[in-house]
C-alpha cells in the first residue's frame, strides 16, 4: 500500500470517505475544506502518491502545474478569479502540513489581507 493509500486523501479518493467534490479529472481531484479558513477553500489533490513537496521528482514536476491550472479554472468558472485569491502549498510539520498527501489550497470569497498579517 502506497503512503497516499493511507491518508484521508487516498480515502476520499478512493470514495472510503464522504467529500463535497467540486473537480475530477484522471489525474486530479479537488474538494471542499472540511474545516475552511476563507468563505471559499478548496483542496486540490493529485492521484499520485506524492508525500510533501520534498518528494517531488523531476518527472512529477508537471503536477504542480497540473494543480495550479485546475485551481485557477475552478477560480473562472465560480466566478472570483478577478476580485483575486490565494493559492497555499505546505510542506512538512513547520509548513503547516497536516495530511501527508501533495495538495495545493485555494482561498477565496473575501479579502484575504497581505502575505503573513496577523503574526
């Protein structure tokens, strides 16, 4: 069993868990935040195996623009890519990764303040 078969993503990929899914393609999957931090948040999660951003290999590199790609469609067709929104990769424990499973976070749905306010 590969790492992503035994996070929450590979379950919700598999269908083993409820998910508000919004995208699906062969490659990608993108679902609604259970616990949002915008009005709108989203997760964008490849189907490959892919643990943090430090495991990415060369020949995985399209993926991130695959995600990225997907995130800013999903922006246009729900209407908000020109008031603007965010997109968040974490990595590892002090990046604020909590499911060890490649993702990209897309924030939304109101003003979102500058880069790091707050701390």
């Amino acid at each position: 069993m590969t790492q992503t078969d035994t996070t929450l993503f590979g379950r919700i990929i598999r269908r083993e868990l409820p998910a508000d899914i919004v995208y699906e393609d062969d490659e990608l999957i993108a679902f609604r935040d259970i616990a949002p931090q915008a009005p709108v948040h989203v997760l964008f999660v490849p189907k490959t195996p892919i643990a943090t951003l430090n495991e990415l290999t060369p020949e995985q590199a399209p993926v991130i623009g695959r995600l990225a790609l997907a995130a800013a469609n999903y922006a246009k067709e729900q209407g908000f890519a020109e008031a603007g929104y965010r997109i968040v990769m974490n990595c590892n424990d002090n990046g604020g990764q909590t499911v060890f499973q490649l993702h990209l976070h897309l924030l939304a749905g109101a003003p979102l303040g500058g880069f790091g306010e707050g701390r």
